[in-house]
C-alpha cells in the first residue's frame, strides 16, 4: 500500500489556487459537483497511490470541506485524470463529420468495406 | 433517508415490435392491446405520488410500447402534474400527429428512441417490415415540435456495419447517438448473446467513436470509463446507475425492482404496490437494504482494482450479477479487456 500523507495532499491542493476552476462535471470520472479539485495531485505519482488516496476517503474528505468556489476545476480529485474538456472543447477538427471521412474511419478503424 | 431520484416504469409487456434481443421479453400483440394486470390509473396515482414524495424528480416510461396503452396521456398528465421531467423510451413507431402536436406543449419531456440502423438492418433486428419507416416519420414529428430526442442503439454483430449511418443519421438531424453494447441476458437478450461483439470490434468502436466526436459527431458509448478516451466519458451522476440509491424498476403489474430489466429475477424484486406501499419498499425491504450495504471497495476482479470504482461502482451491477451470481463481480466487459491487457496503462 502506497504511503499517504494527508496534509502533503492538503497543502499540494490548496497550493494550486483560484486560477484553476473551471467545470462542474468531472468529464473523466463524472465525480459530482464538489468533488473537483483546482491541481491535479497525481499528475507525477503512481496511480496506485491515487487509488488509495480515493479508497481512503482522504480526497473525498477534503472535497466536501473544499468552499463553493474552489469547487469547480479542471483537474478530478477523484481520478486524479489529466485536464478535461468539455464535448465541444474536444472538437478539434470541426466540420469534418463528413461522408467521406465517416466511411473513411469505418473502413480504417471499423474494418467495414463500403 | 436514501432520497429515490428516478424511477424506470415499464407500463406495459406489450409491443408491437418483435426485435430479437428485447430485455423485456416484450410481448408482441399487434397494435391491439389488451392490458393484463397492469397497474391502474388510480394505482398509478398513488404510485407517483409516493415516488414524489420521496425525492423522485424523473420518470422513464417504457415498456414494452408506452404508446400501446391507451391511456398513456393520463399516465402522463399524472406525472406532469407532480412536476416530473418525462422522458418516454419507444420505439417511435407509433408517433403521430396527435401525439407530437399534445408532448410538444409541455418543456418537461424528452424522447428516447431505439433505432438500429438502416432500412434493411433495423427491420431485420425489429422483426416487423416497415417499422423503419415508422420509425423514421416518428423522429421527424417529434422534431417538428422541438421535443428533446435521443437515438438509444443496442450495438451488436448484426448491426456493427450500420454504425456509419447512425453516424450520419445522428448528424444530419443533431440527435445525439447512445450506444450500448448487447450485453444483457435477460428475455430474448439471452438468445442473442452470440451476437455480442467481440473484444476487438469493441475496441475499434471506441477508438471509432473517438474520432468521430473530434469532428464534431454527437456519438457516444455508454461504457465504463475504464475503457474509453477521458473526453469520451460520460459524466455518471450514480455509481452503477443509481440502483437502490436513487433508481428503482417498476414493472407492469407493480412489481418494485432493482431496475427494469431485472423483471425476471423474483429475487431482484422489493416488493409490490398492491401489497405495500412504495415508500415502506424503498426506505425498509431487505433487498434495498443489501444493495445500499454494498462498498466498491470490495468489488470483485479488475473493477476492485480499478482507478474508478468509486465513481463507476462496476458499471451495470444487474450484468455482473447475472454473469457471476454476485452484486459484487466484476464487470464482464472490462474485466476481458484487462484479461486481454487492453486496458489503459496505470489504469
């Protein structure tokens, strides 16, 4: 079992400030509203540790104690997953939902002859 | 007090469709319905009224064929009246005029309709010519009166080559696209398991659907987030959907149940309507109980392990449950994918 330290966690989280709020929704994990953090804590650990400092209760506790306005963010407690976005933020190639790009990909990806 | 959010109702067994993978085992009788021990509209009443009252904010109304039963409106004014948001599950065949001229009054109500594929596969899968068309036509109403709609796919082998339509469908009329794969053994689904897709067809559709909503499409694939790309996740407000924890199945005849498709297992009903009421069901029934007791800590297999097990909680425990004879097995779909080391690394 990885060693957690809670108040490192603590001090880590409340380091990375105002500045990055952003959604309600966790677009990785889906975690509820408040349960969002400001930094990504595991951007460098192991994932193992992120997944004992979620069994423990240590990111849950924090979040519920976290004030209303730190409550949105672009980085999960909860999955501890790199910078989400949102559905449409993610378009990086509007307009091309075209025919040929649909048959395209089916073809390539989906391995479906026309 | 465990608030109950949403309820899935199945008003009724009957439909007019044949598909061959039905959850429900739906019960094919034409376009005449004669209802069989169905809950009343009186009973309905107290029904919603008690869901109500213990938080519930959404109904689901499915079947069978909602639209078979001809007092569908009155069930619905029910639920309106008590300020739910409505959200029919159908099969769009039976969608007229009448139909969509009356919902497209009301803003508390949405569309779910199954469709699954072009012309020539859907009917094949529906098992009734020209039912696309209906479909179709059912989709267009609706449109028309800017009813909130969904295309709901059961992906599967016999309609895998369909999924650029769907693609295409879903972009020229701006619907969104869910897919699911056929991973339920409940009713005919059971007969229809050799029709699951394989790992690496599940595969190509995740990265497919990936590439496609990066140009904008409106598909996504109702999978746990294990397997998907981060921006491809659906937001889960309920770890395994919410059952016993805010959802609940009510069946025709007032049967309570962990979910709607769970109508087979006699083990997975609280109780009855008739018998107790729904709030007695909820707050005191053993079986609620058990399920609320259950802690993702102890799921079993890869979702024991996984990054996500708190927010995901397994993913559909109903399939886990069917597939191992435990609420606490692993979900089969993720578990062959790490069996297979496809999962994502430091997953």
């Amino acid at each position: 079992m990885a060693e957690i330290d809670p108040k490192k966690l603590k001090d880590l989280l409340e380091k990375s400030g105002i500045e990055r709020m952003a959604s309600n929704w966790c677009l990785f994990c889906g975690a509820s509203k408040g349960a969002e953090a400001m930094a990504n804590p595991f951007e460098k650990a192991d994932m193992g540790q992120a997944r004992e400092l979620i069994a423990s209760g240590v990111i849950n506790d924090f979040a519920s104690r976290l004030p209303a306005e730190l409550s949105a963010a672009s980085w999960c407690l909860f999955c501890g997953a790199s910078r989400a976005k949102s559905p449409l933020e993610a378009v990086s190639q509007p307009g091309a939902l075209k025919n040929e790009n649909i048959d395209k990909l089916a073809q390539d990806i989906l391995k479906l002859s026309h | 007090m465990t608030k109950l959010d949403t309820i899935f109702f199945n008003l009724t067994e009957a439909c007019n469709l044949k598909c061959s993978y039905c959850y429900a085992n739906a019960k094919q009788g034409g376009n005449n319905h004669t209802p069989k021990n169905e809950l009343n509209l009186n009973e309905i009443s107290i029904l919603a009224a008690e869901a109500r009252e213990l938080g519930a904010e959404r109904v689901n109304l499915t079947g069978g064929e909602v639209f078979l039963r001809k007092d569908w409106f009155k069930v619905f004014k029910i639920f309106d009246s008590l300020d739910f948001s409505i959200e029919f599950s159908s099969n769009g065949t039976l969608i007229d005029q009448k139909i969509a001229d009356e919902l497209g009054k009301y803003s508390n109500v949405g569309f779910l309709i199954s469709l699954d594929g072009d012309k020539e596969t859907h009917e094949l899968m529906r098992g009734v010519p020209g039912s696309f068309d209906k479909t179709m036509k059912g989709i267009q109403l609706l449109e028309k009166v800017q009813i909130p709609c969904q295309i709901n796919t059961v992906i599967n082998k016999a309609n895998y080559s369909s999924v650029p339509f769907l693609t295409k469908f879903s972009r020229d009329k701006d619907i969104s696209l869910r897919l699911t794969l056929l991973n339920c053994s409940t009713g005919r689904g059971k007969e229809s398991k050799g029709l699951a897709l394989d790992t690496d067809q599940i595969a190509n559709l995740i990265k497919y659907c990936h590439e496609v909503r990066l140009r904008g499409s409106r598909l996504f694939l109702n999978l746990p987030p294990l397997l998907l790309p981060p921006e491809d996740i659906i937001p889960i407000r309920n770890p395994s959907c919410g059952w016993a924890n805010g959802l609940c199945g009510i069946l025709p005849n007032g049967d309570i149940s962990v979910c709607a498709l769970a109508h087979e297992h006699k083990e997975l009903v609280a109780g009855n309507i008739r018998e107790r009421s729904l709030k007695d069901i909820w707050l005191n029934s053993a079986l609620f109980n058990e399920l609320r007791g259950l802690n993702s800590q102890n799921l079993e297999g890869v979702c024991g392990k996984c990054t996500f097990r708190e927010i995901c909680g397994g993913a559909c425990r109903l399939s886990a449950y069917m597939n191992s004879s435990s609420f606490l097995g692993p979900c089969s779909i993720c578990q062959e994918f790490y069996d297979k080391g496809l999962v994502k690394e430091n997953f």
